[in-house]
C-alpha cells in the first residue's frame, strides 16, 4: 500500500490521541450512565442496552448467581483489566464469573479484576 501524505497524517494523529491505561483510569466520568471501556488506547463507549437486552442479562444473572452459589460470585458490568498482543485492554462484560480458586486475594473492593475470568457474557 502506497502511503500518501494524508495517510501519513492519519497515522500520526491517530498516535496522538491514544492513550495509556493509567491516563484512561484518571479520566472523569462521562455524562450521565455512559460505560467506557479501554481498547487499542482509545475510550470507548459501550452501546447503551435496550429492554430485551436488559431483560436478558438479568434472566442470565440468576441463572449463573444460583449455579455459582458457594463457588464465588458472578458480577455485572465489573472491568476486567487484562493484556491482550502486548497491549493493556479494560472490557466491561455484561457478566463475569470467577471460580473461588482463581480469585485474586489481594483483590481491593474497588477496582478493575486483574485476573482473566473463567466465564465472561
């Protein structure tokens, strides 16, 4: 592929505006219930779910709340920060389970799951 000047600039603008996973951590919230996940250094927002959507993520949370009981906890909406092709990568599944064995000890209450989960939706 030829580069040209504007793909060039492209390139040069699209460097620009990636940003690290600390930088994407510091950055303020967004306007009202917008979730942000960290992929290839860019903020993204994750599509606002519509009723059948909802409806279908609560029905699954159930479901794998009661099978999981005693084993660990499935989450909603958790961030889960992980590496992927040597780059930091911060999806927010719509669930998440992990398994009491793979739990992260050290795991504060308020932060990202720095462990890959076992089951994610």
């Amino acid at each position: 592929m030829l580069r040209t000047q504007h793909n060039i600039k492209n390139e040069i603008v699209q460097r620009k505006n990636q940003l690290t996973l600390q930088e994407f951590l510091e950055l303020l919230p967004g306007d009202g219930d917008i979730i942000y996940e960290f992929i290839d250094g860019k903020a993204v927002a994750k599509m606002s779910p519509k009723k059948f959507h909802s409806k279908l993520t609560r029905a699954l949370l159930y479901l794998i709340d009661e099978w999981c009981k005693g084993k660990r906890e499935v989450y909603p909406e958790l961030a889960v920060k992980l590496t992927r092709k040597v780059k930091d990568w911060m999806p927010v599944p719509e669930l998440l389970y992990l398994a009491a064995e793979h739990f992260p000890e050290d795991w504060e209450e308020d932060v990202a799951c720095s462990i890959a989960p076992n089951l994610v939706i």
